[in-house]
C-alpha cells in the first residue's frame, strides 16, 4: 500500500479533522479518514490530550524511554498508510470499541449515547444535545515532516483546544489497579463533598490517612479504612501515567477548562473508566493545598513498596496545583482583577512549565506562547514571537528571556536561575535560564506565600514607574549589558544547606560564626541575623511578634538535638562539638532567638512534642532549602544564603532592576565578562539599605556573559 501524503493545509486558521469506520480487514479492526475544515466553521469535535510515548513509566525513579522515539504502526488512512504513534492507535481502539467518531455511527436512545458524552449535565454536550464525530490528535492531523506546517498549527494549538466540544485525557489501555479504580470512582467524590461543607482549612490539622475521630465520623469508619489500604496503590498508578509529566497538557487542559461551559475535560483509561478531569484535578490540588502531600509523600518514601515513587509523586502533586494556578492567573487576567502585566504572567506560566517534560525543549516557550496568545485582544498583534522550529534552542531561549526583561522592567528572570550543574544545554549565556530544567525555587515566592508582613525585597531600589525601562543591550554571542553595582567579595561558602536529612546538616558550623567580630548585625544579635538568614527573613504569618525569637529558639532546639542523637548513633561522643559550640555563646550572641547548652540538654531529658512555632518555621526552610542552597559570608561581615555552585572569590551585586542580590562570577583571567551565577538573600540590605549616595554613584555597566 502506498504511503498516506499530507495535502497542503490553505490557510493558517484550516486544520484536519479525523473520523474512524470500523474494518475488521484492518490490523486494528478500523480505517481512519482525514478532512480539513476552517476552525471556525469546524463541526463539533473532541481534542486528544496523551502522550506521543508509551502511557506508562517504569516504577524507576528516572524513566528509561523518556528520550526515545516513539513506536510508530501503520493504519490505513484515505486508503493509504500513516504511521501513527502506538498510544494514539490505542485510543482509537478505544473510540471503535465505544462507538465515537464514526461518522453513519446511529444512537437511538439517549442511553446508547457513549458515557464520556454524558459524565455531567454540565456537559456542553448534554446541554447543546450534540455527539461529536470528529476527533483531532496532533500526531496524525498535523504533517510533522513540515515544519512551516507545524510552527503554523502549534500556534494555532491554543484556539483548537478552546474550540472543541471536549477535550479527552487518554492515560492509555492497561487498566487502573481496583484500588486506583476505587478512589477515583468512590473517595473522591465523598472527599469533595466533604470540602464543599466544611472548607479546606477543616483538613490542615487532619492526618491525610483519615485516622482522627472526625474525619471517620463524617466520612465513615469503613471508607477511612479503605483509603489507607488505597491511597499508595492510586498514587503509584498516577506516577506511572507519562501524561502527568508531559508538558503540552497544561495548554491543553487549561485552555478548555478556561471557557467550558462544565465538565467538558474527561480522563479516560482502560476499556471502561472515564471520570471529570474537574474533580480528579480538585482533590490532588487540595492535597497540597491542605498540606497533605508532604506527609502522604514522606510515608510513602519509608515504605519499601513505594519508596521509589515518594518524590515522583510530590513532584506530580505540585505540578498539578500549578496548573491549576495557571488556570486562575489567566482567567483573572481576562477579566482585569488580575494585578500583575502581560509579561510578568508570561514569566510566572513559563517558570511553571519548566517542571514539566516536552520531547521538543523549545516547546516550553511555545506552550507557553499558546496560553498567553489567548489573553491578546481580538484585533491586535500577540507581542510574542510565534512559534518557530526553525530557530535553535539557544536562539528561542534568549529572544524568550530579553522580551520577559525588556517587558517586564525589572530582573525577576534572574530570580529562578537554576543551578550550573543542572543546565544541559551547551553555548547558553549565564544570564538565559535553560528552560528545559526545573526553575530554582524564587525566594520572593516562598516570602510572599509565609511571610507575616507584606513587604517585598527591592535590594537595588527600583521603581519601573519612575525609574522606566530597563537599559538592556544585547550583543553578538549571546553577551548581554545592563547596569549595576559590586557591593562585596564572597569570604566564605562551606555550608551546604538542604532539607533532605536535616540531621546530617552541620548546624554547629552555622554557630561557630556567631562569634566572629567582623559580622555586620545592624543592631539585631548574632542569633536573630543567623535566624532569618535561614529563613531569608520569612517570619511565617502564624507568629505573632512579641513570641518571633521564642519559636526560632524552639525550631534551634529541635534541629540540635536531632543533630546530636544523629552524631551519637554515628559515633558514641561526638556530639560534644555541638555543645562545644553552644557553650562559646553568650546571651549577647544568642538573643533569645538561639538556645543555650543548658536548653539543649533539658531538651534531650524531657522532649517537647513539636509547637506550632517549629513546624511554621520548618514548613518556609523546607521550601527555601529544597534546592540546595549554601550559607555564606561576606567581605563586608554579611551572612547570606547563595546557590549551591557559589564559590568563595565570588562577587555580590546589586543590579537595576534587581529585586535581590546576584551572585556574580568573574568569567576571563583579565576580569572582563561576568558569569550569573544566581540570586542570593543577604541580610540586612534586602530593603535597599546598601544603596548609598556613594554606591549609587559608582553604578556603572556589567557585561554578563
């Protein structure tokens, strides 16, 4: 049979539309026809949101076929063969064997109508009493071979999702465990109607494996009981789904979500389950909110069964509350209660896709261009480049970052820089984030999310409102010019600061710097300034003032004697150097904000179960120290917290437009050319304080390399 060729697409708004007729001569039992229509004048028809690659990961911590190509099967299309992705066959299976998409296909009662085109009244289906039969998937409709084709109907990708009658989730044909089965079916909807009635809030105190009184008598004895059997079973399943972790689902889902009339997103898996993509999203987004995923993921990270999939799972979890966030960013934007610009939503969407997988690297700013070019009036222009996969990743990536600078005036970009170690593509400027890896975690973010006082960071004294644009200038290779300030040198940098066994952490370290004269503390004690450089000054909102240097002592407290029993089972006397170092201080050093030796061991004698103080202060360090960070101390006496890969030698700076200090790394032997190395919290000039009449004129240019 000759091969299927793609006739010419005549305008950028015609798109190919696929229905299915059933042929048990076929390999698969079924031939598919291609037509193409106007998207404005389509006839009602589903999208397809699934994974080019096999629907399902190993259980491995880091998934094997992530970077491989996708199996390809002939089908017969308009009488010749297309290749076709394996997954997407898959559903079409599917679609035969429910009876979607074939276009003489007859339902003569409202019960043969299939079940994804009646979950809900809410449905745009039910309520326009429509059955589409027509189905586009992206692998087949689109001639991926071409690519002026293919920049052209990306672009156009955001308007078909928000044209469909449904979008259709499809985690693939292997069938969900009963457990799995089991809570979406069941807890979920009883989990949600538990939050419908009493708030989220009601759950934040709860153990997430329902074991306190309240939560078995409104939810029942037996279902509480169910949920702990459940629970690791649903998770594991969700994590082995590779849709969870593809990078082109959040424009997908988020677009139709945005405007549906109700439940027009299904999930679909196996032969039979299909279930709202609302209420599943709903309850994993609630399990972060609640903060319940932390714990379910620590428990599932001790038990030997799951233990593999703890990380996963969290990582799962947080990338669906931010699409959900998104989701709400660009519906508040649309209706002009949002408060932030075009281009800072442009920052904060890409930032979130960067925790997500895209075959095509370059497609983390293309996905994120469909989801913006919808908030553009009908009329004007989209003030971001269109997708063009004729352009490199390095190209895409720096035209991306100097519009988000230029746009948004101020360096917020620079605030999510990952670390040097993780960047993977090579001849990418210092200052251009390699948007294929997760964005470091934004220390402002976290402030803004704990932090009692609203009060934000403007290191540098920045106003775009009377300050105006940025004085950017972009040279050949990549070498960006802006304009700043060297405020001192990097002394020392040999604490590595991470929430992942905190036990391990050498905290006495941390205090033997206590005693040093020539720390800077503007008035604060030594154990106040060390306090909040941990916390990059976060005073979680659940302290009240007069108690902020008792329940810091209380957070010392627990972390030391934790670090000594580790010492202890390590080798029997060698914690003392911890009381070594607790002894040195006196109360001018601690200020109430560190314990004494005394406290300490009174502590070890009489254990205090952990106050609301501790896990408030745990709950910021364990978002600020996720990625790794370090401790550091400058020139100038000022304790800090850096990137990871920061080096004594290294400089700090204060950029224009810098809402936090840089750390700058000198790139050629003759001084010339600075590498970003990253953002960094020093204390005691996050308002502004170091610039001076005198620093601020010594502000010059800074060549970033």
């Amino acid at each position: 049979m000759d091969s299927y060729s793609y006739q010419e697409l005549h305008s950028n708004n015609e798109i190919r539309l696929l229905q299915l007729s059933p042929d048990p001569a076929q390999p698969h039992g079924f031939t598919i026809t291609l037509t193409t229509s106007a998207l404005e004048s389509a006839p009602p028809f589903c999208a397809l949101s699934y994974t080019w690659q096999t629907p399902v990961i190993s259980a491995t911590p880091h998934d094997p076929d992530e970077d491989l190509p996708p199996n390809l099967v002939p089908v017969t299309c308009n009488n010749r063969s297309l290749l076709c992705t394996e997954n997407a066959v898959g559903f079409l299976s599917y679609a035969l064997h429910h009876r979607l998409f074939q276009p003489d296909i007859a339902y003569p009662s409202p019960f043969a109508i299939p079940k994804v085109f009646r979950l809900s009244p809410n449905q745009t289906t039910s309520v326009r009493d429509i059955t589409p039969r027509h189905v586009w998937i992206d692998a087949i409709c689109i001639n991926q071979s071409d690519v002026p084709e293919r920049s052209r109907q990306v672009s156009l990708m955001g308007a078909i999702y928000q044209r469909s009658t449904m979008t259709l989730i499809w985690l693939g044909q292997p069938e969900p465990p009963p457990a799995a089965r089991w809570v979406l079916l069941t807890f979920i909807p009883l989990f949600l109607g538990l939050v419908e009635r009493t708030g989220w809030e009601f759950l934040f105190p709860m153990d997430p494996e329902c074991t306190d009184a309240r939560m078995r008598e409104l939810l029942g004895d037996d279902v509480c009981e169910k949920w702990r059997e459940c629970y690791k079973h649903f998770f594991l399943f969700l994590a082995q789904r590779r849709w969870f972790s593809r990078g082109w689902v959040v424009q997908e889902v988020v677009l139709k979500s945005l405007h549906a009339a109700g439940d027009d997103v299904a999930v679909v898996c196996g032969a039979e389950l299909v279930v709202p993509w609302k209420g599943l999203a709903a309850f994993l987004a609630t399990l972060t909110r609640c903060d319940w995923r932390r714990t379910l993921c620590s428990r599932m990270r001790r038990d030997v069964v799951t233990a593999h999939t703890g990380y996963a799972v969290s990582a799962l979890l947080q990338r669906v509350y931010g699409l959900l966030a998104t989701e709400s960013n660009l519906r508040e934007f649309e209706e002009k209660r949002a408060e932030e610009g075009f281009y800072s939503l442009f920052l904060k969407i890409t930032t979130r896709m960067r925790a997500w997988r895209f075959t095509d690297k370059r497609d983390v700013i293309y996905g994120s261009y469909g989801l913006m070019s919808k908030l553009v009036p009908d009329g004007e222009e989209n003030p971001l480049a269109p997708p063009d996969y004729a352009l490199g990743e390095v190209e895409v990536w720096t035209r991306a970052a100097l519009a988000m600078l230029k746009g948004n005036r101020d360096l917020q970009l620079f605030e999510s820089m990952e670390e040097d170690h993780e960047r993977t593509t090579p001849n990418l400027p210092s200052w251009v984030p390699d948007f294929s890896v997760t964005a470091a975690n934004r220390v402002a973010l976290v402030r803004s999310t704990f932090h009692r006082d609203e009060v934000l960071f403007n290191a540098s004294k920045w106003d775009p409102g009377k300050n105006g644009e940025l004085q950017l200038i972009l040279r050949d290779g990549g070498v960006l010019v802006l304009r700043g300030v060297r405020h001192s040198t990097v002394l020392s940098a040999d604490v590595w600061l991470n929430n992942d066994r905190m036990e391990e952490r050498p905290l006495e370290h941390l205090l033997d710097i206590l005693g040093r004269e020539e720390l800077s503390l503007d008035g604060e004690s030594a154990g106040q300034a060390l306090s909040l450089t941990l916390t990059c000054g976060v005073i979680p909102y659940s302290i009240p003032h007069q108690t902020e240097g008792e329940e810091f002592c209380r957070w010392w407290t627990t972390r030391l004697v934790t670090r000594i029993q580790h010492l202890e089972e390590k080798e029997p006397g060698s914690s003392r150097v911890v009381l070594r170092s607790l002894g040195k201080l006196g109360r001018s050093e601690t200020g109430g904000w560190l314990p004494t030796e005394e406290d300490v061991l009174a502590a070890m004698e009489t254990p205090e179960s952990q106050t609301v103080g501790v896990a408030a202060v745990s709950q910021v360090i364990h978002r600020l120290w996720a990625r790794r960070r370090r401790f550091f101390l400058t020139t100038e006496g000022r304790m800090g917290i850096g990137p990871a890969s920061m080096q004594p030698e290294d400089e700090v700076w204060i950029l224009e437009g810098g809402r936090m200090p840089f750390i700058l790394r000198r790139q050629n032997r003759d001084g010339s050319g600075l590498r970003l190395v990253g953002c960094a919290y020093v204390h005691g000039i996050m308002g502004g304080e170091a610039m001076t009449e005198e620093m601020v004129g010594r502000v010059g240019e800074v060549t970033l390399v």
